[in-house]
C-alpha cells in the first residue's frame, strides 16, 4: 500500500505525544473516582481497576504502534482495517466515526466545559435559558457550539498551529496536576489510614469491578487519535511509537497520583458520595481557592482534549474520500494552511446539530463508546494478518506478540459482550446504526464505478 501523503508532515515526537496525552486527559480523573469507590468500595480494587485499565490500554497501544509503522497514514484505523479487510469494513469504522462517534464526542467534551466553567460565581449565567425557538437554547449550548467553532477554526489554520497549543496547554495541564496532587500530600489534614477505609454501599463484586473498569478505560481512551494524524507527524516511524507509549505511562503516573492525593484526603464513604472528588479534596484543605484551582485544571484539560479530538476527527473521512469511499469534497487540502478543511467544518456543523438537540446527543455518545471498542477489537486483529503479509518489515515490534495483542483483542470482546448485557438497548442501537453504513457504501461505490465508467 504505497501512498503519498496530502497533508504535510510537520509535527515532531513532542507535539505526538502531547496529542497523547492531552487527549487523554480530560474531565475523567477528576470524576470518575466516585464512580470507582461506589461500584468497588475499596481502595484496593479501584487500584487494581486503574492498573489494569492502564495495561489494556498499554497493549492496545503496543498493537497500534506497529500498525502505525507499517501504515504513518491520516486515517490510522480506517487504513489499518481497510488494508486488511477490505473496503466495507473500512467504510463502516469511517461512518460510525463521522455520523456518531466524532460529533458526539466533541458535544459531550464542550457541554462538560460549560458546566465545569459554570461553577464559578462570574459564570453562573452558563446554566441560564438564553432563548426559545420552539424548544428551549441554553447559553451553556451557546457557549458550547461557540468552543466547537473557536478549535475548528484553530486546526483550520493549521495542524503546525494546533499541535503547538496542544503542546503548551499538555505541559500546563500536567503542572497543575502535579500542584494538585502536591498540596493533598503536603497537607496536615491527609491521613493514610484512608485507604483502609471501606464504602459499605458499594455495587460490589465482579459487577462492580467491571463497572470501574470501565470508567478507568474511559479516562485512558483516546490514545489512538495520534494515529489518525500519523500522516503529519515527521518521522512516523520512530515517532509514533514513543508517542504512544510515553504519552500513555506518563497518562498512567498522573492518573495514579491524582487517585492517591483524594483518598489521602477523603475516606472512601467521602468518595462515594462526591460528584467531584477533587474538587472535594481540596476545598476541605484549602477552602474556595483550591475548589477553584481544580476547576481552572478540568477546564484546561477540556480544552485540550476538545483540540486533540478536532483535530484527530477530520483526518477519517479526509482518508475515506481520498480512496473514494466518500463525498470527494471531504478530501479537500486548504491550499494555504494545507489542512482538511471541508472535512473540519462539516465535522463542526454535525457537532453543532447535536448540540442544538438540547442534550439528545448523551444517548448517541453512549453509543459511540459502544462501538468504540468495536472497533478497537477489530483493528488490534489486523496486526495478525500485517504479520504474515509483510513479517518483520515493521520498525516497531509489539513485545509479546501474539500474546499481548491477542491479550487486548479478548478483552475488548469481554467487555462488548458486558456493555451489549448490560445495555443492551443502546448496544442493539449502536449495531443497526453501523449497519445503515452498508447501504450508503453500495451507493458510494455505485457512484464511484459511475465516474470511472
């Protein structure tokens, strides 16, 4: 599969994985502790939770930084699967991923920036109604639609201009982190004997550590969009997986002092019962000035998720219509700043058409993750076929192989086969809409065939 790539290569190992680890890190450390203490009611098992969240991930990240050297396209998924498989299966990642998952994504990540900045007495308005138009528009929508719009109009300008303030709003994110965690540990008011401390109303057993699970692979995801933008990146094949795997253990230590600094404050009946244990953690050292750091920390890291998240969503139906697979406008190179700018704004105005569905879209999300792991199973099972097709050729090898990615592959089906139990409405929902995909591919390849002849 040898292709020259549209779109210039200009970000270094830095800017790779600060895409990493400023996509990752979003909202998630900051709330899903709660969710972990109430379905596990321990320390120990919430530990246990993140670690092997974190090793999941790592595998994952293994199998792709192969993938990734053998194939440094925009698109990473969808080239990896349609190498492999064939042109439907491709089609149907890039249709879940452009209908649903992208969009959905972005409105959650920009709705929870509203309501994160509208914690703060000056921005209370965020909650209020702005107006009506047969339905009610809230100025956190507003807000919303018009952050979409800002980081589009950002990576528009450029992958040079958003990777660099990915890069500096990544470093700002992990310092105040870091500050975070510092003053828990520093503080006279933390105890050790916290992380003995039981939740006696917790969901409890393999139920609930699959539940907490879950939440801790929630905030790990997003390490493979740097695949996405691998065609940008300088020197893909050294660069890409150092990206993947630094960024991600440096995810890892940050998630792990963050989780420690809370229960170092709060025992775990505290935990359970805060919807923003950080923010609970530090107001009860601190007072009103460190609720309001930990708000100022969320709200940047939102930020820079929301710019990772832009910025990776337009590279797949960029590549789809670059093969053909797609409307051919999508494949549009802005002759300027040399970025895939009908694909960045048709990807914005999805967003705001959820976003203007005054909340309708959490189900969607739902559904996104869903499929997410989908198609991360699917993907991790091409590295088998890539090994027989081109053996050793790869610069990066996944250690462990077959063990790790087959490892990754299983439990990607476990969990699809608890969420689909579990939620089996939304999960049957996320089905039939990957499935409409394959009328709208016999139609595009109909068209296609139509031009040729």
């Amino acid at each position: 599969m040898n292709r020259r790539p549209d779109l210039p290569r200009v970000l270094n190992t830095s800017h790779a994985t600060a895409i990493v680890v400023g996509t990752i890190i979003g909202s998630g450390i900051f709330l899903v502790p709660q969710e972990m203490m109430r379905a596990t009611g321990s320390s120990g098992l919430v530990y246990l939770a993140w670690i092997a969240g974190g090793l999941l991930s790592l595998f994952g990240a293994m199998t792709y930084a192969e993938l990734s050297t053998l194939l440094p396209y925009a698109g990473g998924e969808y080239v990896y699967i349609r190498g492999a498989y064939g042109d439907l299966p491709a089609f149907l990642y890039m249709w879940t991923w452009f209908a649903v998952a992208k969009p959905a994504s972005i409105a959650s990540v920009t709705t929870g920036l509203a309501r994160t900045l509208a914690i703060f007495p000056a921005l209370r308005w965020l909650d209020a109604p702005a107006f009506h138009v047969g339905f009610t528009v809230a100025w956190s929508q507003i807000f919303a639609i018009a952050a979409t719009w800002l980081m589009t109009g950002l990576n528009y300008l450029g992958i040079r201009k958003a990777g660099e303030f990915q890069l500096v709003f990544t470093w700002l994110k992990g310092v105040l982190i870091v500050v975070i965690a510092g003053i828990c540990f520093g503080s006279a008011a933390g105890h050790w004997g916290n992380f003995a401390t039981k939740f006696a109303g917790a969901h409890g057993g393999f139920g609930g550590f699959m539940i907490a699970l879950i939440a801790a692979l929630w905030a790990y995801d997003g390490w493979n969009d740097l695949t996405m933008v691998a065609g940008e990146v300088r020197n893909p094949q050294r660069s890409l997986p150092i990206a993947l795997l630094a960024g991600l253990g440096i995810v890892g230590v940050l998630y792990m002092a963050t989780n420690a600094a809370i229960q170092y404050i709060l025992p775990a009946a505290q935990i359970a019962a805060a919807p923003r244990p950080a923010v609970t953690a530090l107001e009860a050292i601190t007072g009103p000035w460190g609720a309001a750091l930990v708000s100022v920390a969320m709200a940047v890291s939102i930020f820079v998720t929301l710019n990772g998240t832009i910025m990776s969503g337009a590279r797949v139906p960029y590549a789809a219509a670059r093969d053909g697979l797609f409307f051919r406008r999508m494949a549009d190179v802005h002759p300027r700043f040399a970025s895939p700018s009908t694909s960045l704004i048709v990807q914005a105005l999805l967003t705001t058409g959820l976003l203007l569905a005054v909340g309708r879209f959490q189900q969607l999300f739902e559904l996104a993750i869903f499929a997410e792991w989908l198609f991360y199973m699917i993907t991790a099972t091409t590295i088998f076929y890539y090994r027989r097709r081109e053996g050793e050729k790869a610069i990066y090898h996944v250690w462990g192989y077959p063990v790790i990615p087959a490892l990754f592959v299983a439990a990607a089906a476990v969990l699809l086969v608890y969420s689909y139990a579990e939620n089996l409405k939304n999960s049957l929902l996320g089905t039939a809409l990957i499935l409409l995909g394959v009328p709208l591919f016999l139609l595009f390849r109909k068209g296609a065939r139509g031009v040729a002849s």
